[in-house]
C-alpha cells in the first residue's frame, strides 16, 4: 500500500455563515489571515519539497472553514491552483471540509471537475436539540441530505463528530456514532470539546454553566466510539485536535485553550486503552495463573501496547502481577496482537525450590 501524504491548507472562518459557540477557527487552525492563490502554491512547494518518499499518494486538503460557502469565484481560483498539480501528476486529489448545509448537485458538479475525491462534513452532533444549543445553523435533516448526496455523486464520505458538547450526555454520543454509522462514511474524526479563548462556550465555562470532561472521560468515551466505528470497518482518522503552537495545554502562555480534555497524545491514550483491554481479554482466554506474558506486536503498534510513559505494563503489574515481555515481529499483522503465557505462578515456586 502506498504511503499517504496531506498537505493541509487552512481557510479559517471563510464561508461559515456564524459562530458555534465552542468555535474560533482562526485560534484553532493557528492562522490569522484569510488564505490567497499564492499561499496555496507556497504551501504546496513547501511539502512537496521536503516529502521523503516521492512516489507516495498526495493530497491537498482543504481544512479549517465550510470551503463550498465561499464565494463560488474564490473556490474556483483555490480548487484551479490545486488542479494544475494534479494534472502535472503531482498532486493525486483534493479533499474539503465543509457544513452539511453548504452541500447541493451545483456545487459537488464543481467539486468533481477539480478532481475533489473526499468531502468531510462537519456533523458535530446528530441531535437538533445539542446542534441548536451550539448554534451550528443546521439540523440532522441536513447531515442526512448532504450525506447522501455525496455518496449517490461518488465522492468519498467522511464525517467529523464532537463530544462533550453543551449538554451532550454520553448515551447521546454513541447515539450519534450510531446515527452516522448508518450513514455509511469511509472516514470518521472525533473531536473532544476543548475551551478556546474568544469563544460563547468560555463565558459559559466562566459563568458555571458548562463543565467539559476530564481527560480520562473523554477517553473512554472516545474508546466507545471508536469499537463501534471499528466493528463496521469506519477509519477513525483523527482523535483530538492536532497539537499546535496555540492549540496546547492550557498551562502555556501561547496555548488558546482554556480548559477540557487536552493531551499532547490523546490518540495514543485512546488506542493504548483499547489495547490494554484486548491483551486483558487474552490473558483471560490464556490462563489466569499466568505470572509473565509474551505479547507478539507489529513494530508500529508497540507504543500503543506499551501504553503512555509505560501506563499498560504498569497496570498489568499494578492490578494483575502481570510481567510483560514484549515480542516485535514484522510479519505479525498491524493492529493484531498475539497473547501467550510464558510462566505461571507455579514455575517461579519451582524455580525458586531449585536455587
């Protein structure tokens, strides 16, 4: 499989018809100042410039405000610059992020003609009660519309869904995991909600009117959602915001956050909870006397067994006097793990006898 490659380019704010309250997308993506033709070249010069492997497959991504609700002629201009490179052949396609609201047989004609392969909604919640709370300016009704929409015209579909918005229990997040699983996206992110600075949901943070989650919630919650995207074959391709000089723990000076479940590894805490539960499943299925494991990985999933700053091999000792020998193999299938016992309780007795 071919190595993938993005090269993002922020549009803030452009396009989008309001302010949801948890949203200030110019803090969030970092960048100030609305995006022109020339940035577009320069960031794309840039990466093309330093990717290491050059036969990879690379896509400009379109990120940070509802694209199709600019103004069609500036689209047009964006979409061309990029379009170019692919014609050159060294770009391979075009991806967008965009309100479900924004999306109509007009505008994904044009999306087509620029050579755009994936579009990515911004679905947040499928619960009009929570979207209104938030102000997104769209109901569930729209999401399933755009939804299809772009399935029926052969775009790749991705949905991006939030939790621990105002007044989201966890039972409505799965329910809209749910939601969006019968709507059949290839690719799937989950935001945690972070307090940004200059945002509606800070003053109600300040107020006492809204309380985010803590780290170790938003984690399960997100472990939750990723076994129910998982089991119907759904990427989960993001979870959290990325890490940037403005998007970072509340305790820096330059961090936009204010509060919520920030981590600079939340994905790994999220997938390393996951492994912690599989390799628990297998012990179980192994032995419980065993005194030592061996657990077979795929190099690339070794930190993820380990868990955050050892967090795995600690609890396994911690809760279950469980040793861990960590057993690297290449030819052992991404994401899979092997579980063996490799000393029981009674070998150590008998070794210690035999001293």
């Amino acid at each position: 499989m071919k190595k993938q490659y993005i090269i993002p380019i922020f549009v803030p704010h452009l396009g989008c018809p309001n302010d949801c309250t948890f949203c200030n997308q110019r803090k969030i993506s970092g960048q100030m100042k609305n995006i022109t033709e020339n940035d577009v070249i320069d960031t794309i010069e840039f990466y093309l410039s330093n990717f290491k492997e050059k036969n990879a497959y690379k896509e400009v991504a379109f990120y940070g405000g509802s694209f199709t609700g600019i103004d069609e002629e500036l689209q047009e201009r964006l979409l061309k610059v990029v379009y170019d490179y692919i014609k050159e052949k060294k770009i391979d396609g075009i991806r967008i992020s965009t309100r479900p609201d924004y999306i109509d047989k007009k505008t994904l004609k044009r999306l087509k003609k620029y050579k755009v392969k994936t579009i990515e909604l911004g679905v947040q919640s499928t619960n009009d009660f929570i979207l209104a709370k938030c102000k997104r300016g769209h109901t569930y009704k729209d999401v399933i519309k755009a939804s299809k929409l772009i399935r029926r015209y052969r775009f790749n579909l991705g949905h991006q869904m939030m939790i621990g918005l105002p007044d989201s229990t966890e039972k409505d997040d799965i329910q809209t995991a749910k939601d969006l699983i019968k709507l059949k996206p290839k690719i799937v992110r989950i935001y945690p909600v972070l307090i940004i600075k200059g945002t509606e949901l800070e003053e109600e943070y300040n107020q006492g009117k809204y309380e985010p989650l803590q780290v170790g919630q938003a984690v399960e919650r997100c472990k939750e959602l990723c076994y129910l995207f998982n089991k119907k074959k759904i990427r989960v391709i993001r979870i959290g915001l990325q890490n940037t000089e403005t998007i970072s723990s509340p305790t820096n000076e330059s961090s936009e956050v204010v509060a919520g479940p920030y981590h600079e590894n939340f994905r790994q805490l999220v997938e390393s909870s996951i492994y912690y539960d599989t390799i628990l499943e297998k012990v179980k299925k192994v032995n419980t006397k065993a005194k030592e494991i061996e657990i077979t990985v795929n190099p690339q999933d070794v930190n993820n067994v380990v868990g955050y700053k050892k967090e795995n091999i600690n609890k396994l000792k911690e809760f279950y006097d469980l040793d861990v020998v960590i057993k690297q193999d290449i030819k052992q299938s991404p994401n899979k793990i092997d579980v063996r016992m490799s000393k029981k309780h009674k070998d150590f007795k008998d070794d210690d006898e035999n001293v």
